[in-house]
C-alpha cells in the first residue's frame, strides 16, 4: 500500500481531549475516527489489525468446534419479553418503527441464538452445539470512556454452547479457557488474569473475566505474582501480600486491569424460557444447559494499544499489526533511490510480504520516522542515498539499526 494513498494519515495536532492512551494514540496515528462520545469509525489501518484480531479468534473457535453464524442485530421486543429482560436491562437501545412494532437493538443474542437453535435441537444426538459469531453490539453506556475500551457501539465476538447435561459444559467451558489464553498470547497478551466475577445483567451465577493488567486499566483487581489466578476487588476474600490459595508460590498484588473477555454458565435461564428441550437416550425430555463466551474485539484492540506503546507511539505486536513492513523511500528525487525504493517494494509483494511504502517526496526524512514509530509497525525499512545497495533494517521495540541485503530482510519478515 501506498501511504500517499491511504486513507486517514497521522495527526500530530488534533483538536480535542483524549481520554486514554489508545484514544490518542489510535486517532493520531490514523487508525480510528470519533464520531461521537462513545461512537467511533475505524480507518484502513485500524480495519487491518482488527481483522486480524477476529481471525486469531476465529481459527481458535472453530479449533474447539465452534461454527460461526451470523445474526441479526435488531431483535423483536417479543423475545425480550419472554426472558424478562425488556423493563430489566438498563442498557438497551430501544428503536419503534413506524408501523408500530418494538425491537432491541442487539446488546447480545442469546434472545436470538436460543430460538434459533431450538429449531434444530431435537435429541441428544443434536448435542453438543456450539456456535459464534462477530458483530457490532450496542450499549446504552452512561458514561462512554477510555476511547474504544468503552463504547455505546463496539465489536464482540459471542460464542454460545448447547449441552445435553450440566458435565459435559463444564467439559467445554474448560475448553474455552484453554482456547481464550492461546487467542490472548497470539495477539501479544501473555499475562492475562483469570478472574471469578458476578455475572452482571446477563446471568446470576459466578462468570469469569479475562483482565490484562494495565495501570491504565478499570478494574480493581488482586492477582497472583506467579500464577493466572485473581479476583476482582469487589468479592476478593484475599488481601495484598497475601500467600496465592492457587499455586501456592505467589504472593498478591493490588493493581489495575482492562477486562478483554469472560464467560458465563447460563445454565437452562434461557432454555427454559423458549422451552428449549431435547430427548435423551432413554427417551425422557431433558432441558438444555447453555454457555456463553465473549471476547469484545475492539476493546481488545484498545487494550493492545495501553500494553504496547512507548513515548513516540504504538508498537504493534507481529500477528496483528496493520502491516508486517513500514518502507521509507528518502531522497526519492535521486532516480537510482527512486529505483531502488520501487525494487524494494515490488519484492516484498511479490514475496507476499504486507508493506506500507512512504512514498512521499515532499516529506521530511524527519516526518517520516515520526510517522513511522507512531503508526508502529514491526519492521523498519528505509532506502536512501546513504544506504546505497542495502536497506537500514529498524524493528519498532529495539533502538538499533542495521544494513541489510534484501534478501536478509525477506527471510527475516518471514521468520516473524
């Protein structure tokens, strides 16, 4: 891609208040618009990582069985209505057409899934079912905070198990933990917390939330030094300083975190409202037990941002960011450079290599390693005079440069 071309260049400047690091940095560095408080658009760049963001998740879920679907986000009031979560949920957004029918505008889809799957359930054979998807979800959010991390609209992926019995989704629902630190440690967050949390507006039993321990984080928790284990400060029955009751080797610190995900036992809350059934092997009708399983990805998207950052901007792990390589063309008004910087680029395509190339005369040398470190791509190329036949080679987390041949470069690029 050429950078000339691409749409939403960088902001040194902006005109506005930031509510976080992600918030200011993402916008400056051309990732994602504000429309609104709350409300936001994302740019090329940030369409990019969070596409492979949803396809870490994705090869993760169907790696356990999950089947994606897609649902729709306006949902009827009658369903609502029959899990008694109309009048109940102070979040939702409420929309009336004008030929006077009532609808949700979709916070979630177990209203949604439920019914559906009672459509092909029948027996314990059907059993167990596990389907996802990825959407836009809308909060009604009183207070819309820290950039994407809190929106009133934001992307989620919702994964949502069917069990013949209350075993075998304990079976999964461990399964899903496993699947959940593999997606976290492929887009760069190795230290997640497991956390035992109240399940909220969406169920009554214990959940559990993954948190990423930011200082920039706004959850209150108390987590282990060595281990995944922790508790949200709000039902934590340990103190700071205190001995891990799980792997018996850490102590537990007070801190903040961003929760990325959780996930809940529904047990038969939502089966039993649709009259969600299935006949077992002995031919007696039994209800369905139901999991749910969410990962918010724009705010996992954020959360990236609060953990991989320094001073001059954001630092993109290698399996998300928007490209694997920043190419600054310098000195492009020299026709051998210029050649130069046009091989280089073919190459890295043709090598199937994802580059932004910077291919802007009028720019400074100095704008464009700005630019560059703000945007935070990986790899740092750069073609100039001074190189002559070989690139300067610049990772975006190390301080030191180096000459390479393009074909050093190119085997580096695909060693990741």
């Amino acid at each position: 891609m050429l950078y000339s071309k691409l749409f939403g260049k960088t902001k040194k400047t902006v005109n506005q208040q930031f509510e976080s690091k992600n918030h200011e940095l993402l916008t400056k560095g051309g990732f994602i618009d504000q429309v609104s408080s709350g409300i936001y658009s994302l740019l090329p760049l940030g369409k990019k990582v969070l596409s492979h963001i949803e396809n870490v998740i994705r090869q993760e879920m169907e790696a356990i069985g999950g089947q994606e679907i897609s649902m729709p986000l306006l949902q009827p009031k009658i369903n609502w209505q029959k899990t008694n979560r109309w009048s109940t949920v102070d979040i939702l957004f409420k929309t009336k057409s004008q030929y006077g029918q009532e609808y949700v505008i979709a916070p979630t889809h177990e209203e949604i899934v439920t019914p559906l799957a009672k459509k092909y359930i029948e027996s314990y054979r059907d059993l167990p079912l596990y389907l996802y998807h990825i959407t836009p979800k809308f909060r009604d959010e009183p207070r819309p905070k820290s950039g994407i991390l809190r929106g009133k609209e934001f992307g989620m992926k919702d994964l949502y198990s069917f069990h013949a019995d209350k075993k075998d989704f304990e079976i999964f629902y461990q399964k899903v933990i496993e699947a959940y630190l593999k997606i976290f440690n492929r887009v760069g967050l190795k230290e997640i917390k497991i956390t035992e949390a109240s399940g909220g507006s969406f169920s009554k039993k214990l959940s559990h939330e993954f948190n990423v321990i930011t200082p920039a984080g706004e959850v209150d928790l108390f987590y282990c030094s060595f281990c995944s284990f922790a508790q949200n400060q709000e039902i934590a029955t340990l103190k700071e300083g205190e001995l891990c009751p799980r792997c018996r080797k850490g102590r537990m610190i007070k801190g903040k975190a961003i929760e990325v995900g959780n996930i809940f036992d529904l047990n038969t809350r939502f089966s039993d409202s649709f009259d969600l059934f299935c006949v077992d092997n002995q031919g007696e009708k039994k209800p369905v037990y139901m999991g749910c399983y969410g990962i918010g990805t724009t705010r996992l998207l954020g959360a990236i941002v609060e953990v991989y950052h320094d001073d001059k901007g954001i630092i993109w792990p290698e399996n998300i960011a928007p490209y694997q390589v920043h190419l600054l063309g310098l000195d492009q008004q020299d026709k051998i450079v210029n050649q130069n910087c046009q091989k280089v680029y073919q190459q890295l395509i043709k090598k199937k290599i994802a580059v932004l190339f910077d291919d802007r005369q009028e720019i400074s040398a100095g704008q464009k390693f700005s630019d560059a470190d703000l945007i935070g791509i990986p790899h740092r190329l750069v073609v100039s005079k001074r190189t002559g036949e070989k690139i300067e080679y610049k990772r975006r987390d190390q301080k030191e440069s180096k000459l390479l041949t393009l074909e050093e470069i190119i085997k580096l690029c695909h060693q990741g």
